[in-house]
C-alpha cells in the first residue's frame, strides 16, 4: 500500500518537494496551501510530466484539510521565506501563527504522521509546532541539518577539488548563525580535517572562510533570488528523511531532534545527529565532541533558548 505523504505549503519548496517525492515514486502526494489554486495547479502539471518520466503515483492539490486525512508523512513549509537582509529569527512572528493553525489541521486530521518541518525559524517552529499539536516528540523533526551539512561538504569539495561522496560532516545546533560545523568528526576521504592542515591541502584561515560561507548559505542565496530563498536543496534534504522514514532505512542525518539530556539539554530542539527509521526518529547519536564544539554547542541551543522565550512573549500557550 503506497504512502500517504502531505506537503503542507505548496511554494518554492513544497512544489519541489512533490516533484522530488514523485519522481522517486515514495508515496502518493497531497499539495495543502491556503492559496488552493497554486497546489492544485502544482500537483496536476507535476502529475502531467508522469508519462515523460514513467513514475506512477497519484498528486492532488487541496485547501481542506480533511483531504489530507491520516496522512503517513507530513511535510511542513507553510510560511513567509526571508526578504533580502532579513534573518531567519525576523520571520517568528508571523511563522508562529501560520504553524499554530497548521499543528490544529494536523493533530485533527493525521495524529499518527511522521511531521518533517522545514518552515523558519526551524528550531523554534517545530518546537512550537511540537507544543500545539501534542504529536510525539519522536514523530516531529526539524530539516535543517542535513541543508547545512550538505553546504558545507559542497563548499569542501570544491575547494579541495574531490568528489562530494568522499566527504562526511555534520553542522549541528540551531540552524542560525550559530551553527556549529563538527570539524573534529569531519572526514574527508578517511582522514580527519587536521591531517589535511598538516598536509597543507587546506589552511586553518580558509576552513574558517567555509565554515562563515555556509552559516550565511541561506542569506547568499536570498539574495541572488532578491525574492524567495534556497528550495531545492532545502527540498532535497527534506526528501531524505521522508524516504529514512518510509523505507526504515535507519540513516544517520543531522536534523532537529526534542533533547531530553542529551549532549546536556532538556526540552528543547536542537540539530543533532539522529536515527530515522519506520518509528520516527529512533535514536539520538551522542558525537565526542572537543571542548570548543561543545562550548560552540552549547551556544548555539542557548540562542534557540533564547528565541523561544521570545516566542513564549508573543505566545504565553507555548
Ligand atoms: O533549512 C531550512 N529549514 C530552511 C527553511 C531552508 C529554506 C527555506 N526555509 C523556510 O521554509 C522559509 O524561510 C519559509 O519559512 C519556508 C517556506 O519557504 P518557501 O520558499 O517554500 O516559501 P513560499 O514559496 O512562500 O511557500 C510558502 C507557502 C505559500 O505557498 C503560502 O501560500 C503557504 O506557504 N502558506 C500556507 N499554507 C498552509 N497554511 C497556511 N496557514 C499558510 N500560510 C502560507
């Protein structure tokens, strides 16, 4: 029996998100938007292109949320995206809402889901979105991780000029600038990142400029587009785990995860390495991190902290 998969937002991600989902045939694929015309109009000319790439699996477009009932996978990107000079924290006010309505359409509708959110600021919002639904922490997971890591490991192989396949890292913590690229447990071709510094394939100065350029991945992209931010990456990484989930392939991905101890914090989320498999995320990978990673960390879920105190000012229910 196919699955089920719901994108809640049928933008610049949720449109790509269908597509990408349709092309590996994962499920069968609801487009939700409170703009109806623009997810009905997406899935059709997503499903017109089945004929061209032989893929077989049914696309709806809707405004109700009773057509996505007992959805398998929810897929959350119902928000306002980044203005040129705007950070990520500047869209909580309004992205705070639009997820309240969201985590009521979808505790009614589809209590059993696997949720994936993806809409920004992504560590408050799916922590809120945690909070409104009542859904299990296990069953909700934020996309940011995976995006960032995927920067991060392109940026590498470019500069080091090897393929993106020889490279494994993890940019963890809350997906702002704050983000913490985990150089300790970076490997490139096997060999840890200082083996690469003494070999004088890579300089400390230049690692630092990588690690800059992808904290500021998403801005760099917002304004190249001038309107709108970076989807198909973002679409892709989201795609990931819903396919983790739907196969139980049990990856090991950087996503944000509900913390209760680990790496040292309690009831909030934060971008950690998890275990995505057919019961959700299924367990937390503590990394050995060096002290500045930890201390980096630790920032890092402190500014998460702090935002959503400051979400809890706009939103005492929180
Ligand atoms: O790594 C990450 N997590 C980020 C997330 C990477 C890139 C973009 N990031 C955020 O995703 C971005 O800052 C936004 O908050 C979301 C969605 O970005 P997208 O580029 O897809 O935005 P669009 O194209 O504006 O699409 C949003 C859709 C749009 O069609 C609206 O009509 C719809 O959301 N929308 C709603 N759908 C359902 N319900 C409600 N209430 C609603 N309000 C708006």
């Amino acid at each position: 029996m196919r699955k089920k998969i719901t994108l809640i937002g049928a933008g610049q991600i949720g449109g790509t998100l269908a597509h990408l989902i349709a092309l590996k045939e994962l499920g069968d694929v609801v487009l939700f938007d409170v703009a109806a015309g623009i997810a009905k109009g997406k899935a059709l000319d997503i499903a017109q292109s089945s004929p061209v790439n032989g893929f077989n699996i049914n696309l709806s477009g809707t405004s109700d949320y009773e057509d996505t009932k007992n959805s398998d996978v929810i897929i959350i990107t119902a928000g306002v995206p980044r203005k040129p000079g705007m950070t990520r924290d500047d869209l909580l006010g309004i992205n705070l809402k639009i997820i309240k309505e969201v985590a009521d359409g979808i505790k009614r509708t589809s209590p059993n889901a696997f949720v994936i959110c993806i809409t920004n600021p992504l560590d408050v919002i799916v922590m809120a979105l945690q909070k409104y639904s009542g859904l299990p922490k296990n069953k909700i997971v934020g996309m940011a991780g995976i995006l960032d890591s995927s920067r991060f490991i392109y940026f590498l192989s470019q500069e080091l000029k090897i393929s993106v396949n020889k490279i494994r890292s993890f940019v963890l913590g809350g997906h702002g600038d704050s983000m913490v690229a985990m150089l300790g447990s970076t490997k490139i071709e096997g060999k840890k990142i200082g083996e690469l510094i003494k070999e004088g394939k890579i300089t400390k100065e230049r690692l630092g400029e990588i690690v800059d350029r992808t904290k500021k991945g998403g801005a760099e992209i917002v304004k190249y587009l001038e309107k709108g931010s970076a989807f198909y990456a973002p679409a892709a990484s989201g795609v990931e785990m819903a396919e983790s989930y739907v196969n139980d392939l049990k990856k090991e991905l950087p996503c944000a995860a509900f913390l209760s101890g680990e790496y040292g914090f309690n009831n909030i989320y934060a971008g950690v390495p998890v275990i995505i498999g057919k019961s959700g995320v299924e367990k937390i990978i503590q990394l050995k991190l060096t002290k500045d990673e930890e201390a980096a960390f630790k920032d890092s879920v402190k500014s998460v902290q702090n935002l959503y105190d400051a979400a809890k000012k706009i939103d005492p229910d929180l």
